[in-house]
C-alpha cells in the first residue's frame, strides 16, 4: 500500500478536493433521515402548510445538493485514479526498459506484463476507491451511528452492540485477501505467457496441428486462475451476507423495542422511521467497508509485485577505473557467465549439461576489424553479445572497449557503440523509414546509403511508396528476408563504432548474403564487425574467427589458419560446401 500512497502524494491537493467534496455529499446525505424525521414528528402534527411545503423543499434541496456533489467527487475521484495509474504504468514501462537482463529472466515477460495491465488497474481501482467509497462507507457508518445516538441513545446501543462483530469480520477476512490474491495475479501471469506464446507462434501451432492441445494447455491455465478467484472470492464474500443477517435482526430489534419506547411515549414514530434509514446506511457503510477491504486486498497485492519490479536493485552501477587506450578496440580477457544468478535455474540450459554460458573466453579485436563466430546452436555465441553490450555482468574476467572496461561506461555512453541486430529482432506497426530511424532523427542521406549496403533497396525501389511503405505488427507483410535487410538497415544507418549482426542474413540466399556483406565491408570500414553465423560461408571472409563449443573456444584465426588448426571448422566447411 506504501506505493499507492507514495504515487497519490503527487496529486494530494486534487485527492484531498476530491474527498472534500465527497464529505459534503455524503454529509448532506447523513442529514436527509434527520430532516424526514423532523417533518414527520413535529412539521406534519404541526397541520401548517407552509411549513410543510418549506421543509419538503428544503429536503429536496438537500437530496439534489448530495447527489451533485456526489458525482462530482466520483467525476474527481475517476480522473486523480487515471493520473496515478498513468504514472504507475509510466514508470513500470520505464524500470522494465532498463532492467538488466538476469532481472528480466526473474520477472518473465508475462508477469510484467501482467504487472503492467491488470496489476496497475487494480491499484487504479484503489486509488479510486479511496477517495470516494473510503469516505462514504466510514462515514455513512460512523456518521449513521453518531446521529441515531442523538436521536435515541437506548435505540442506538443495539447498533452499538453489532458494530465490533461486523468490523471484526471484514477485518479477519481481509487479512485472508492479500496472500489469495497475489496467487491469483501469479496465476494470471500463466495465462499471459501461454496466450502470448500462442499468438506469437499462431503459425507453427496450426502448422503442427496443435490447435487442440494449446485450447487445452490455455483452458487448463485459466480455470486454475478463474479457481484461486473463485476461492479468494468465496472467501472475500463471507461477511456480506453475515453482516446482512446481523443487521436485518438489528432492525427487527429496533422495530420491537422502538414500539415499546413509543408505546411508553419516550420517543415518536417519526424516529422508528429515520432509524431505520440510518439502519439502512449504516448496513450500505459497511458493505462499503467490505468491498474496500476486498478491492484494497487486491491492491495491495498488485502494488507489492509492481514495487517489486519499481524497486529491483538493478541500477546500471558504473565503475570508476583509471584506463589507459588500448591497441586492442574490443577485449575479452577469460571470460566466463551463467545465467540464471537471480533465480533457481541457475546452471540450467536447453540441451546443456554445462555449468556456465560462456567458460573462459579470450579473443581480441583492432578498430575495423571484424570477427565471425560460428558454432552450434547453444553454444555460446549470442552470450558474447549480451555480454559485450553488458545485459548482463560477467562472472569471471574482464570485457574491455578502447581499453575500458564495459563495467565503466555510462549505459547510453555503451549503447550508443553500438548498431546490431538481433535474432528475431522486432519490426514495428510504422514506415519502413521510420522502422530504420527509430527516433534517432538521422539523416534522410545516411537512412538511404543504409538502405544501399543493406540491399534493402533492391525491394524498397519496387514499392510504391517506396521508405514511406507501411509494415504491419512485427512485419508481418515484408518476407523474412525482407525483414532482415530492414533491420540491417537499421543497425548500419547509425554508423556504429561496433556493429553486431547476429544470425541476421540466414533468410538470404547466398548471392544476396555475400553482396550484402561486401557492402557492408567496403561501405562501413570504420564500424568493427562482429557477425554471428551458422554458415561457413558468412563468415569465412571475416578477418578473423572463432569457433565454438559447449560455451568454449575451440578454435580462433582467419579462415585458412583454421582449416589447418581446427577440425571441427574445417569438417563444417567440407560439410556446408559439398
Ligand atoms: N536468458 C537466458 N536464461 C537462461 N539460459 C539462457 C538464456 N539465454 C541463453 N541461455 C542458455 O545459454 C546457452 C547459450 O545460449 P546462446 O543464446 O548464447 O547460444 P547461441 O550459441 O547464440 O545459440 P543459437 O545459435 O541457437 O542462437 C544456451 O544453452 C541457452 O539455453
């Protein structure tokens, strides 16, 4: 509850308007039995029209006074809860930018997501609730009990007597809440990745025929989410109809010992009637209270998981070094990496017995040069990626740029090296110029010359509309190839000091591979070139290679050193080539 608060301090003057309002609502509100009450017992005997027409108008007054002010606060309420919630999502979407990678595995993609959505609409609804049904509902009940305390002391004390067996109840049950609903919202997380992975691979799953098996896999996630909600439900729901039966036989009570009051004539009839519209609020105040405690049960849950994401100890720590310029621009002095730190998986790998990712990797690069790193898959190959653009820290050695240590960048100073592609890398819903600018605001000139040594331009010339061309989600109206030569584009148009491409031509031909990386070599010499591949022939060009193994280097040099020195290498080529 900590951060709803924290993130409502920043609209405390818009809140506190908001809950203003609504005490006058619902203060008007408390006044509307007293008034009846009054007309009843003394304006109606009194048999004076005027004063029962001015009392009928002052009560109407009132009614409408209430309902106005009543609406204006929820109109208030709504739109302060949108603000929070705003900032909410604003911040998660940016701490989940720049989490570091070990973080990113430990929440999943599905649980932040979930955190992002259905998470934050529930500290929405909170924040909403606690400025217009957490003044009402204790109002309404305290406020009730105050002024049938004025009314009739001796009728009063029966509510009295209810109230702490009410509020014990709701609080009881809440405590229950919190711990059932954090289930729930992780069981939700379930069902976001496997409908995420469905959509995302709609494809392969109708290809495979596996239609049936995800309809079973997701159903079986959800009636386990729809389950925990049921039970916290069930739970949640306990003291509504209790607190119903409590204050239905407090009526009656009212009711009979009231007639007996005024049978005795020590109160008036008007007053049996005005309880039992106090009765009435007062059973509407604690409801109230209940639906409070099961929305703040919900909340509170949903605000723990957001803040802790908000609050990962992940912060880019940038140490201070005294470095001298190297000779060597890229470095990688014994270095070793598992994935996996932050969470029971560590040392767990698709298809690997191996402890570590990477196990004591050594190669060096000059300015310009580049290198190709081939090897099976799993091997190793995009850790060196993610470990030279430091996603994640390193375990053993050191990994130098220009003589520094990538520990002792700035994040942006780091990134801003590099231009890469990544596997599967994202095109977005936009034009195929604005897909290759990505808000860099770089020059229609150098997005062009991209576009040439990606050889892109050979299937943008024929659009219509040529870099203004719209791609769908993910591309999904460009061919793979097509696709790959955008998101070279893209990695060269920023002419990086560093540029990755990883596996980034394996839906081209051969011819157009080659072109493209002769483009790329010519065109680009000042950018040092790591290119990661699976074909021999993408990366026999390069000035030098490393092959790897199980996480290790089993081979390092230029393509002839290695078909004198590596078998493995030299069997892929004789194999990839015949
Ligand atoms: N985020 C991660 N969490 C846990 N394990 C991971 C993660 N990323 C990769 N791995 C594991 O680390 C090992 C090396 O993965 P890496 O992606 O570097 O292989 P690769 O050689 O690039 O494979 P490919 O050629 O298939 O892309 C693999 O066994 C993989 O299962």
């Amino acid at each position: 509850m900590k951060l709803i608060f924290r993130y409502m301090g920043k609209y405390k003057g818009a809140i506190f308007l908001a809950i203003f309002i609504k005490l006058i609502g619902t203060m008007s509100e408390l006044t509307l039995p007293y008034i009846l009450e009054y007309m009843i017992d003394t304006v109606v005997p009194s048999k004076n029209l005027g004063q029962v027409i001015l009392w009928g108008l002052l009560m109407f007054a009132a009614s409408v006074f209430c309902r106005q002010f009543n609406v204006m606060a929820n109109k208030k309420a709504i739109y302060n809860a949108h603000k929070v919630s705003y900032d909410v999502r604003g911040d998660l979407f940016k701490k989940t930018a720049n989490l570091s990678g070990d973080k990113f595995d430990e929440f999943s993609l599905p649980s932040l997501i979930s955190r992002m959505t259905s998470d934050s609409y529930n500290v929405q609804s909170a924040v909403q609730q606690l400025q217009s049904l957490c003044v009402r509902a204790p109002m309404m009940l305290f406020g009730g009990v105050v002024m049938t305390l004025f009314m009739d002391f001796h009728l009063a004390m029966i509510l009295i007597i209810m109230l702490p067996f009410l509020i014990g109840i709701v609080l009881i049950v809440s405590s229950k809440g919190i711990p059932m609903y954090t289930k729930v919202q992780q069981k939700l997380d379930t069902v976001v990745r496997i409908m995420r992975e469905n959509i995302t691979g709609i494809r392969v799953v109708k290809a495979l025929s596996k239609t049936d098996y995800e309809k079973r896999r997701f159903s079986d996630a959800n009636i386990e989410m729809a389950r925990s909600d049921v039970k916290a439900g069930t739970v949640m729901a306990i003291p509504g109809p209790f607190m119903q039966m409590c204050l239905n036989i407090g009526l009656t009570l009212v009711v009979i010992y009231g007639a007996k009051r005024v049978d005795d004539g020590l109160i008036q009839p008007g007053v049996i009637l005005a309880f039992l519209t106090y009765f009435n609020m007062i059973t509407m105040g604690v409801m109230g209270l209940n639906r409070i405690f099961m929305s703040l049960s919900k909340a509170s849950a949903s605000a723990d998981r957001i803040d802790s994401v908000l609050s990962a100890d992940d912060e880019w720590v940038q140490e201070k070094e005294d470095y001298a310029d190297s000779s060597d621009f890229i470095s990688f002095d014994n270095v070793s990496f598992s994935y996996g730190k932050e969470s029971k998986t560590k040392g767990a790998f698709a298809g690997g017995k191996r402890e570590k990712a990477i196990d004591g990797i050594s190669f060096s690069l000059k300015k310009g040069e580049s290198l190709g790193i081939i090897g099976p898959t799993g091997c190793g190959k995009t850790t060196i990626i993610n470990l030279l653009m430091r996603f994640y820290d390193v375990d053993e050695g050191v990994i130098r740029i220009n003589g520094r240590k990538v520990s002792s960048f700035d994040k942006d100073e780091l990134r801003q090296l590099f231009g890469v592609v990544f596997q599967n890398d994202m095109v977005f819903k936009d034009s195929l110029y604005n897909n290759i600018d990505f808000g860099r605001g770089i020059s229609r000139e150098e997005i062009e010359s991209a576009v040439k040594d990606s050889l892109a331009y050979d299937y943008i010339s024929e659009l219509e509309k040529g870099l203004e061309y719209q791609a769908d989600i993910k591309g999904a109206n460009l061919s793979g190839g097509q696709k790959q030569r955008l998101l070279v584009a893209r990695a060269l148009a920023g002419r990086p000091q560093i540029l990755i491409l990883d596996d980034s031509s394996s839906a081209l031909d051969y011819k157009t591979d080659a072109a493209m990386r002769r483009a790329i070599r010519e065109n680009h010499k000042e950018s040092t070139l790591i290119l990661i591949a699976q074909r021999v022939s993408s990366v026999m060009g390069m000035d030098k290679i490393m092959v790897m193994d199980n996480g290790r280097c089993i081979g390092f040099g230029s393509h002839n050193e290695l078909m004198e020195s590596c078998s493995v290498y030299r069997e892929t080529y004789e194999m990839q080539t015949t």
